[in-house]
C-alpha cells in the first residue's frame, strides 16, 4: 500500500509479505517522490507473534 498523505511530493509505502514457517516480513518507506529517495525505512520479522528481527 502506498499513502500519498498531505504532499503530492511524499508518501508511506507498507506491506506484509507472509512465508511458510508462520513468518512473515513488515516493511514500511518514506518516499520523496520530488527527490526520488526513499527517506527512510524499517523492516521486522515476526514468528508467529513473536519479533524475531528489527533492521
């Protein structure tokens, strides 16, 4: 999913991405579409309920 929010020029992109093993990959960017950046950005890994990495 992509939230263009306020600014024509910025916006958040997010999703889940989910393997087999109950694990699945968050991820969330800030864009700045005027500078073509990805301003910043997180990704977690879960098992089950369970955080098992922040990068």
């Amino acid at each position: 999913m992509v939230d263009v929010g306020n600014s024509p020029y910025t916006g958040t992109a997010e999703g889940e991405v989910c393997f087999l093993g109950n694990i699945r990959l968050r991820m969330r960017e800030e864009l700045d579409f005027d500078a073509a950046l990805i301003t910043s950005y997180g990704y977690e890994v879960y098992r089950g309920n369970e955080k098992l990495s922040l990068i």
